[in-house]
C-alpha cells in the first residue's frame, strides 16, 4: 500500500439498492458523482466485489453510487429498476454535478438500456462489456433447457440488445475497456454499433489484464492489514482509476451536467 494512500474505508452506506460513498475531502471539492453496475456473480455486494476501483475513484474527489442487485432474465426490467434507483438517488442529492456512468460485464448492458437512452451522464465508461446468450453465459441451461422442454433467453438478446443501442441509445462519448486475457469481452462489436452514429465520439482501449481485473475486494488486507497486500494489484487498479478520469477529464463540456435523467 502506498504510504498516502488512506485505509480502507468504511464510510460506505446503504441507501436501498445503492452503496454509496463519499469522498474523504470537503463536500465543495466533489469532482463528479460516478453510478456503477457490476456484473453477473459480483454485483450483489460491489461494495465489496469492487472495492478497490470504486474507493480508488472516491479518494480522487468521486462520489459513487453502487447498484446492487441479482442478476436475472430480464436484462431490460432490471436497467428500468437500476436507471430509477440511480434517479433517486440523484434526487436526494440536487446539486449539480457532472455525472458518470461505469459498467463492468452485464453492468455496460443494463447502462446502454438505460430508459434515458445515456441523455442523463456526461459519458459512459464500459468495461469488458459483455452480451452472450443465456446459454452461453450459463452452461448448465443450455443442458437443461432441452430436457425440460423450455427455451431461455435474456431479453432482449444479445442481437436485439445491439439492435436497440443502435437505434436508441444517444450518449456520444463513451470509453469502451477491453483487457487482453479477456475471451468473454464483446467491446469491438458494440464499438462498431456505436460509431455508426452521427457524431459519435466513443473509443476502443486495450488494457493488459482480464475479465475480472477492475473487481478487487483486496480481502487479505481487510484480513490481515496492510502488510498482506499486493502492492501490484493495488497499482493496477490505481493505473485504470486514472485513466478513467483521464479520459473523462477531456470529455467535451463536462461541467455541464444534462439533468435529464
């Protein structure tokens, strides 16, 4: 751990379906608020399954709000309950400010199926977006299925999911993260619906690592304290921090905050 680096938090609090946390400085010095979907198997506690990027991003002046949920079939339902539960929570809090939204796995689906169609941030940041079938995400089903007789499919599915960020969705700018080791990433077929757009500006950027780099609980220091940390893993996760607000630090008119969601 780095010898500025505060320890680990616990000013994190619920509010309903939202984690949410706070930067440690003066609440006149927020930088922007960030709401962050995970994905399958880690979203139910992110609190916990991404604690390392969402407080690296909080120790950088970030307010964050954390949906947790369970993943189910109806991929469309469940980016209406998550949109509704972020728009409450920007309610309670009315200031203005610019606004985020960051996804990992099914986390960037549920953003780009967003009922405000992305009008309601200053960008999208989707890592590792992912868009298999039901059967090819859940091996087991496609086994079972069969046998009792029934077919499952998220909805929308993944060619309708396409289909509709296509037609639907208006947010420009959007940083799409793949890293290498990753073979459940789908971020080079989503870029291509994305750029055929007007006046689209997202990006394609390759990172090293995989599917479950940006998730890092950082258990053996909760465990054991600071000394049992990897230092590596902490660095890795502080490189990507920066590169996300990096890139959103150049967004376009990122001080105006749309307010339509």
């Amino acid at each position: 751990m780095s010898p500025d680096r505060p320890p680990p938090s616990n000013r994190w609090k619920q509010q309903g379906s939202l984690w949410c946390l706070s930067p440690p400085g003066p609440a006149g010095e927020l930088a922007g608020t960030v709401e962050f979907i995970g994905g399958t198997l880690l979203a139910t506690s992110p609190q916990i399954s991404y604690r390392r990027l969402l407080e690296a991003l909080a120790a950088r002046g970030l307010a964050i709000r954390a949906w947790s949920y369970v993943p189910g079939f109806d991929h469309q339902s469940q980016a209406t309950e998550a949109w509704r539960a972020f728009r409450r929570g920007r309610q309670a809090s009315p200031a203005e400010q610019p606004l985020l939204r960051l996804g990992h796995s099914l986390g960037c689906k549920l953003h780009l199926l967003a009922p405000d169609g992305g009008r309601g941030c200053s960008g999208l940041v989707a890592m590792c977006f992912n868009n298999f079938s039901a059967d090819r995400s859940i091996p087991l089903l496609a086994d079972l299925a069969p046998r009792l007789g029934v077919r499952t499919e998220f909805s929308p599915s993944p060619q309708e999911t396409l289909r509709l960020v296509g037609l639907h969705y208006r947010q420009p700018r959007n940083l799409l993260l793949r890293f290498g080791n990753d073979a459940l990433d789908q971020s080079r077929r989503l870029i291509g619906v994305l750029q055929q757009r007007p006046d689209d500006a997202s990006t394609l950027v390759e990172r090293p690592g995989d599917h479950l780099t940006p998730a890092s609980a950082g258990l053996r220091q909760n465990l054991l304290g600071p000394w049992a940390d990897d230092p590596a893993r902490q660095r890795q996760i502080d490189r990507l921090a920066d590169q996300l607000l990096d890139w959103w630090g150049h967004v376009p008119n990122l001080n105006k905050f749309p307010g339509t969601g």
